[in-house]
C-alpha cells in the first residue's frame, strides 16, 4: 500500500433493499432460535416492487411464521405504504423446506454450547470457508476509520428519516478520507444519499441544508477529525431519488459483505453473514478473526492485524491460520501467530460456545442476528458483542 492515498467506503440505511433482505433473513434465524437454540436455518430473502420471496431451508423444533416476519421487519425500518411499497399489502411468496435427518443440509440438530471438550473436537466445519478478521488503531472500535464513518452518518441518517414526512427508509453514505503515511490525515469528501418520496420536496437546497445540521454535524461532533473548508460535500449529486427502496431497486441477502465488514480497506471472506445459524463456519469464523485481530491491536501488539482462518469440511481445526500485521507489530508474525493459537480455540463448535451464539436471542429479548444486518456485523459500540470483547488482550501480552 502507498503511504499516501484517498480511501473511501459506504455505508447503507436499514430501510436500504439489500439491508431489508439481510434483516428478514436474520430476523426469522432469531425466530427459530429463541425457540429452538440447536436449530439449523439459512434463510435468504429476494424484494421488489409489491413482492418478497422468502427462501428457508431449516431443522428445528420451532414454529415460525416466516412471512409474519417479513412483514414486521418491513414496518420496523419504516416502510408504510407511501412511496409505492405496503408491508401490509405487498405479496410474500415462500419456499420452505424442512430438512430431514439425513440431509446433506444438517447434521444431527445439536447446541454446541452444552458440549464437553472432546465432542468438541468431533464437530467438524460443515463447509469449506477462508474467513477473515482485521483491527487497527484508527479508531476507538479499531476499525477502519471511512467505514466506520459512514456507519456514523448512515446511523444518523436513519434517525432522521422518519421524522421527516419527505424522506424513505432508504439512504446510502460514503466518506473518503485522505492518509499520510499510511495514517488519516484529513476528511477528503462525503456523499449522501437520501431518497425521497417526491422529487420537488424538499428543495436541494432544503435538504442539504437538512442533512449537513442533522446528520453530518453530529456524526463529527466529537471527533478530531472533521470536514474542513476543502472537503468536498455532496447531497444527492445526481438530483432527487424517487422514491427509493424495493420500488426503485431489488434487494437480496448477502449483497452488502463489505458494509458488513470492513468497507473493502480489508480483505473479507465474501460469504453473506445474515440468514445463517451458527453452524455456519463463514459466519462465526469471521466474528473468532475479528475477536482474535481486535485484541492483538488492543494489546499493543500492532498497529494494524490480520487473521486468516481457512476451514475444511469434516475437520474441526482450520487447515490454516495465517496472521499478518504489515509491518506494523512489534513481534514477528510467526511470534504473533504462536500466541493467538495458544489462546484462542478456533474450532467451529468452540467458537459458538465461547461466544454463547446459540442462546443470543433468548439473553437478548428474541431479537439479536438481525440488529447485526445493517451498520456493520463488526466494530459495533452500539450493541454488546461477544467477539468485540478485549478479554484476551492480557493473556496475549503477557503470553
């Protein structure tokens, strides 16, 4: 990488199609869960123009009214009916398949979390995923500072939305920032995207006003570094969007991987997080690299981590653990690596113990996997995540 370079990343509002698709998804894995904990679920979402598919292969115990589902996370992230898409009124069409004992799907239904040491090590990935986890010291989470950014803005644009009668759930942000020596250096531009349900109101004039005092100015309030006089700022560039959201543009699950990650200034594993039960490698994987990179960062130990875990079907220990600090750490990688694998167990099964991801949705009043579908499933300080704990950060220093 150059030392000196312009980085940017998007974030997208929940009422965003793509994020609609993600939070369905997970919202009906939290309603097999809350019921049912060793539920198997991969729910996946597909939203137009006045209709949702719904695609739900599970083995569970639990009863679970999918498109009831559908329809509550429409309401929720503001959809009403102005603007050309009724959550009431929209068609939902479903594909159901409850998976037998001997599908290739699932294996035998099991809670990871009660599980003793050596059936552990007897529960193997269910597939074969190369995952990724990444910190660095930019900022307080030790996220990438234009992600975490636009998460700030795209935060803050939603809460604006339905407080005006002229704004859609659905909104895009991106922030480029400018660095020095690898390091932030100035806020370069921001552009935001809020849709309207009419072209004529308010005026763009009205609305960038609007959106520089409600979203911009507070998202900066507190920080370092802000938009100074050379930062460019664009509010709907192209002109008005009308009216946005499923009418405009489809959504499906998994779409937005690096929205969910690291806004693409880090490598991911590319498989969609949401609609999956922790079962699924690619997605508890990520959260364990994340934690394990988080904490090398917190620790002092570098400047900027990378964890790779690459899985294998049937094997319970990755094939392959590679970490890499840019020559940023101050021990060698192979040294970092040592201390990581001392510490942090990541077989599939001990990862969802360790996290408790089977039991979330019960300790968190039935609602959890899909909090994570929109502003990022990592790097969170607005939800207390398990893989964002510093709790290994002494073990790995002292190590």
């Amino acid at each position: 990488m150059q030392p000196h370079f312009v980085f940017s990343s998007e974030s997208v509002t929940a009422g965003h199609p793509d994020k609609v698709c993600d939070r369905i998804s997970d919202a009906i894995v939290d309603r097999h869960l809350r019921q049912d904990p060793a539920a198997r679920v991969n729910a996946e979402c597909v939203i137009s123009t006045g209709i949702v598919f719904l695609s739900v292969k599970a083995r569970s115990s639990a009863s679970v009214d999918s498109p009831a589902a559908a329809r509550e996370v429409l309401r929720a992230v503001g959809y009403t009916g102005q603007g050309g898409f009724d959550p009431h009124a929209c068609t939902i069409m479903t594909s159901l398949y409850d998976a037998p004992d001997t599908s290739s799907l699932t294996r035998r239904p099991v809670n990871e979390e009660t599980l003793d040491e050596s059936a552990l090590e007897k529960l193997g990935a269910n597939d074969q995923a190369t995952v990724f986890g990444y910190a660095c010291s930019e900022t307080p989470c030790h996220m990438p500072l234009p992600i975490w950014l636009a998460h700030r803005l795209a935060q803050r644009l939603s809460k604006v939305q339905p407080g005006s009668a002229m704004l859609t759930p659905d909104g895009k942000t991106q922030v480029a920032v400018e660095y020095r020596d690898r390091r932030p250096a100035r806020i370069h531009s921001i552009t935001l995207l809020a849709c309207q349900y009419d072209g004529r109101h308010p005026k763009p004039t009205q609305l960038s006003e609007l959106l520089r005092d409600a979203v911009i100015g507070p998202a900066f309030a507190d920080l370092e570094l802000r938009p100074d006089e050379r930062t460019e700022v664009s509010v709907n560039p192209q002109g008005p969007v009308v009216p946005g959201g499923p009418v405009l543009h489809a959504g499906l699950t998994g779409r937005k991987t690096a929205v969910d990650g690291y806004g693409d200034f880090a490598r991911s594993g590319a498989a969609a997080l949401s609609g999956k039960d922790p079962s699924r490698i690619d997605r508890v994987g990520s959260y364990a690299a994340r934690h394990a990179a988080r904490n090398v960062v917190a620790a002092g130990l570098a400047e900027r981590c990378e964890v790779q875990l690459s899985y294998a079907i049937g094997h319970a220990r990755p094939v392959s653990v590679l970490v890499d600090t840019f020559d940023t750490g101050r021990l060698s990688d192979a040294q970092l690596l040592a201390r990581i694998e001392a510490h942090c167990d990541f077989r599939p099964a001990a990862i969802v113990r360790r996290f408790g991801l089977r039991s979330l949705p019960q300790r968190r009043a039935g609602s959890f996997y899909q909090e994570l579908a929109a502003y990022g499933q990592v790097g969170r300080e607005d939800l207390e995540l398990p893989w964002e704990q510093l709790d290994y950060v002494d073990a790995l220093r002292h190590a």
